[in-house]
C-alpha cells in the first residue's frame, strides 16, 4: 500500500509539472503542447482518472498539426481501456503506418474480443453447445430418446456463418454492407478496365479496404465482453462521464474555433496594412464563406466576426484612397484620374486599384451579392454588398445609373451603423457616379464636400489624396469623364481582332493604304479619319510614364493614353483658381443642402432620385 502512495504521489507531482510546462508554452506552439498533453494523458490513464485522461488526448490531436501518429496510438489505447474496444480497434487500423506498435495495438484489441463469449471462446462458454447439453440432461430425465447425431464440424460452420452475417449486420451496420459492395466489385472484370497497371492500382486499393474491413468484422461481430476495465460502464453513451465529457469537448472545440478565427482575422488586418489588397479580399471571402457554415451555437460571438470583417474591409477600400509615396507624382495623378472616372480604353490593374481589385467573373459575382443582399439584415453587410454592386457596374458597364443608386444606397446604410470608413467610402463612390452621369458641377462640389468630411474625422491622407484631385479637376473637362470613340482606339481594336500574325499585317498595310484616298472618299468610309486629325491626337497624347519600381507591372499598350504636357517640360499641375473662386465653392458645400448632408455622419439625408435597381 505504500508503495502504491507512493507511485500516486509521483504521478500528481508530474501532473503539476506538466500543467507549469504547458503555461510556459501558451503561445502557439503547437509543436510543443502535443506532447505534454500526450503525456499528461498516459499519467491520468495510471491513476485511473479516465475523463482528464480522455480530455487530454483529445488536446493532443487537436495540437496535431503535423500529422504524427504517437496522438492517435496514445488515443486508441485510451480507447481500449475505456472498453471501447470496438473503436479503439478502428482508431488502430485507420492510423496504421507499418510501425510496430499500431500492429501489437490490433493483435491485443482482437485478441480481447476473441475471448469474449462468442466464436472462439472454446465449447464450454458456446450458446450451440450449451443449448445441446441442456437438451440432452432434459430428455435423460424425462426417458426420451436422444437426439440424432451429426457432423459437428460442417453443422457448427453452418450456424456459425448464419450467427456471422447477422451479427457483422448488427455491430457493423453500413461497414459489413461496403465490404460486400468491394467484394462483388473485386470479382467485376469489366470494372477494372484494359489496362494492366490501372488493374494492378485497382486491386491493390481493394485488397487494402477490403484487408480493414475484414479485420474490423473479424474481431466486432462477437459479443459485447463480459468484464470491464477501471469499473467503467460499457453504455458509454448513457453515463454522467460521457455528458462531462462533451461539455469538456465542445468547450475544446469553441476554444480552438474562436483561436483559428482570430489568427485569420489578424492576418486580414495585416495583408490591409501592407497594401495587399487583392490577398485581403481572397482571405475575406473566404473566412465569410467559413462563417456563414458555423452553427452559430458553436460560435455564440459569430456576428461580431462578420461585423469586424466588414469593418476591415471599409478600412481597407478608404486606405487605398491615399498618395503612394513610393510612385511619382504623375503615376499618382493617373491613380486619381483612374479614381475620379476619366475615360481611358485600358486602365493597368496596378492603377485600377484604386478603386477595387481585380475581380473575375463580374456578373456571377454580382448576382451573389444581390442574392445575399436582399436576406441581410446588418445594416455593414448593406453597406457592403451596395458598394461592391456598384464597384462591380462600374467596371462591367457604364457608370451612372443603377451604379448611383447602388451608392445612395450605401451611403444610407453606413449612416444606420454610424460607421465612418463605409459612409467616407461611399461618398468617394458618390462622386466617381456623378462625375460619370455627365454632372461635372455637381460631382466636384461633391468631391469638395467628402474632402471637408474626411477632414472633420482625422483621415489626414484621404485629405492630401482629395486636395490633389480638386487640383486635377481644375484641369479637366467634362468631356474627359464621356466614352471616347477615337479612331486610333478603333483601327488598333481591328487590328488585334485578326486571328493570325498575315491577317493583322493586312489589316495595317490596309488602314495605311487607305491615307492614300482623297479626303472625300476617307470620309465615306466607317472609321476612318483624316491623316491631319490623326497626327493632332497622337501631338496630343503621350503613353503612360513608366516607374522604376513598376517597369515589370506596368504594360503599355497603344490604347493606354493620357493627356499631359511636353514631354521636354518637368510634369507639373498648377493651381489655377483664384481664392475667390475657391471660397464660393466652399460656401455653395456648407450652405446647399444637397452637398451638406455628405460633411457629417449625423447630418440629415437628402431625397434622391436615384434609387438601386434589382
């Protein structure tokens, strides 16, 4: 007995020990948890205290994230200790690697079930045999004859194959079913193919399920054992233990749940931070998707996550709304001509960001988040799902239209939430759509008043952002925001269009042989403008500057043109509007309704005519 204190002492001192080790290692390091849970698990099996011992197992194959065996061999001894031995035979062969110590784990685990009462457990304890010697005591004492004999060996075969087919039936369910199923499809010619190696692959994969099944029907179809290990209670499924022991899991599992949807919101942070825009909207679609799967009874905090998600995504659109330092002033010129909706035929993508990232498949895209829009409820997700229909019209199709009520929409939707990131974003959305529905008036006093807005609530580099495009817009015209048919862009479209390298060599000998016609039969023909006009546009326009930093991103083509100056001149953008001129506009943006309501999240909304359209 004392020895016995003795070894229990040892063991809690190592318990303790243990538990000091896995709080110095609380910092994800999985690598070094699984063991100590390991561990821990085997010095609770040696006293006895089943459910820690099971609780820690459990531990370790939730740290394992290197897929080792030593979390699953330590797991179905645990299970053959509870007397589940069943499962722990199943946990044995489906993490079998070849090693020795799985092998001896299915020799005891069979071994234990072959002494049960059942096929092997000899004459004494056989339900056929005791049947029979009962029988034959009952007729000695009445004076009956005795029953007929017969072959024992093929009579025992028989009952037993009968007893074998319902009980594999019974214990096994669909298992027994399945390894029927391999068998016919073993003995199916014509299901393996002509081919000899894709026979070979086929028969090897089958003896190897079918070799499992077996082993599992082997040693499952007998009786349930007549003893039990540590006083444990073969109903599993109906004791306090196994109550306690979901609770212990699905707290386990909420745990790790709530760990892994932290570190991936992080991470969406960070891509945020680093101006990483296109692995920000991947990593949110995807932890949205995994979201929206959870039960929100396994995850009770679940709309806080979608909430945070589309906080970092507002954030993340206002962010891209800045002055890169890293690129010229010219190429970030172009990044707010791209933001305001100049026209161009082809915006490079390295640009075209500013205003969303580069999606495939617009229009199925677009349908989801209709579909997704009209069941949402929060008023972020509104704010979201508007936002990203209008981005996507004004991508696909012309902007304007359905884009500005989408962005209305949005606009109201963020001042419900009261979030400053999605009602700054859609105000910046509200001008891009004014800009291109032909309202120069109404979209610059309306990029004047998301400048004053982003000033009253700290965003200092929106405001450096906007200051440049307010000096930009003293440059353009109302025409430039109007799709452009210019002849250039159209004789360069044929061009690309021919199939082969001859055809589109023809094409451009035949669009140079047409400068030879008179002016008057150059008219006459779709497309063609005059050599005079042509050489006034090309004086005009000048490719787009090429950065160091982006030589190998940015590709020009001949449709990529901007207006600029002399290309012998520093690019420069002076400020042409007088103090006076500025003044008014300020004051038209503080007084006019219209324009006011967009300075402040508390600000009274404006009606406005233009509504979203499904």
């Amino acid at each position: 007995m004392a020895l016995k204190a003795y070894e229990k002492q040892w063991y809690e001192t190592a318990i303790n020990l243990f538990d000091i080790a896995e709080n110095v290692h609380d910092t994800g390091e999985y690598e070094l948890k699984m063991p100590l849970c390991i561990y821990k698990s085997k010095t609770h099996r040696a006293l006895a205290n089943m459910e820690d011992s099971r609780y820690e197992a459990l531990k370790a194959l939730k740290f394992n994230r290197e897929n080792s065996t030593s979390p699953h061999l330590n797991y179905a001894h645990l299970l053959y200790h509870e007397n589940e031995f069943e499962e722990a035979l199943q946990k044995f062969v489906k993490s079998n690697d070849g090693t020795l110590e799985f092998e001896r784990g299915i020799n005891l685990v069979m071994g234990t079930l072959s002494n049960c009462v059942g096929r092997n457990a000899g004459d004494m304890f056989d339900a056929e045999v005791v049947g029979q010697a009962v029988e034959v005591m009952k007729r000695e004492q009445l004076g009956l004859p005795l029953p007929p004999k017969f072959d024992d060996s093929s009579a025992r075969e028989n009952i037993l194959k009968i007893r074998r087919r319902y009980l594999a039936g019974r214990y096994l369910g669909e298992v027994a079913k399945d390894k029927d199923f391999l068998e016919k499809l073993q003995n199916k010619a014509t299901f393996k193919g002509a081919s000899q190696d894709l026979k070979q692959t086929i028969d090897e994969l089958l003896e190897t399920a079918l070799d499992k099944l077996f082993k599992k029907q082997e040693a499952m179809w007998h009786r349930k054992p007549l003893y039990c290990f540590y006083a444990k209670v073969r109903d599993f499924q109906s004791s306090e233990y196994a109550k306690k022991f979901e609770a212990h899991k699905r707290a386990l599992d909420k745990a790790m749940l709530e760990k892994v949807l932290m570190k991936q919101v992080k991470e969406l942070v960070a891509f945020k931070n680093n101006n990483q825009y296109v692995k920000c909207y991947a990593r949110m679609f995807r932890l949205r998707n995994r979201l929206k799967m959870i039960d929100p009874r396994m995850l009770p905090r679940k709309i806080d996550y979608l909430n945070r998600i589309m906080e970092i995504m507002g954030e993340m659109y206002l962010s891209s709304k800045r002055l890169l330092p890293k690129l010229s002033d010219e190429m970030n010129d172009l990044r707010i001509k791209c933001f305001l909706g100049v026209y161009r035929q082809h915006w490079p993508t390295s640009l075209a960001e500013v205003n969303h990232v580069d999606v495939k498949h617009e229009e199925s895209l677009k349908k989801r988040f209709e579909a997704e829009l009209e069941i949402a409820k929060d008023c972020r997700e509104k704010a979201f799902f508007h936002y990203e229909i209008a981005c996507i019209i004004g991508m696909k199709y012309e902007a304007g239209g359905d884009m500005r009520g989408h962005c209305f929409a949005a606009y109201e939707a963020s001042k419900k939430c009261n979030n400053i990131a999605w009602f700054l974003n859609s105000i910046l959305l509200i001008v891009r759509s004014t800009l291109a529905d032909n309202r120069f008036e109404e979209g610059l006093l309306t990029l004047i008043a998301a400048r004053e807005a982003c000033n009253n609530y700290h965003h200092q580099k929106q405001v450096k952002f906007l200051d440049r495009a307010i000096l930009l817009m003293q440059h353009l015209k109302p025409e430039d925001f109007l799709v452009k048919k210019s002849s250039l862009v159209a004789e360069e479209k044929v061009i690309r269009l021919m199939p082969t390298s001859e055809l589109k060599s023809s094409a451009a000998q035949f669009i140079v042989n047409l400068s030879s016609f008179p002016a008057w039969r150059r008219m006459t023909l779709p497309g063609a403008g005059s050599l005079k006009d042509r050489a006034k546009e090309i004086k005009f326009l000048r490719p787009l500057p090429k950065e160091k930093t982006d030589e190998t991103e940015l590709i020009v083509h001949r449709d990529d043109w901007v207006a600029g100056l002399d290309d012998t001149e520093p690019y420069t953008v002076k400020d042409i509007w007088s103090k006076e001129k500025k003044k008014q506009l300020l004051t038209t943006v503080y007084t006019e309704p219209r324009y006011k309501q967009f300075l402040s999240i508390e600000g009274e909304s404006v009606d406005n005519e233009s509504k979203p359209t499904t």
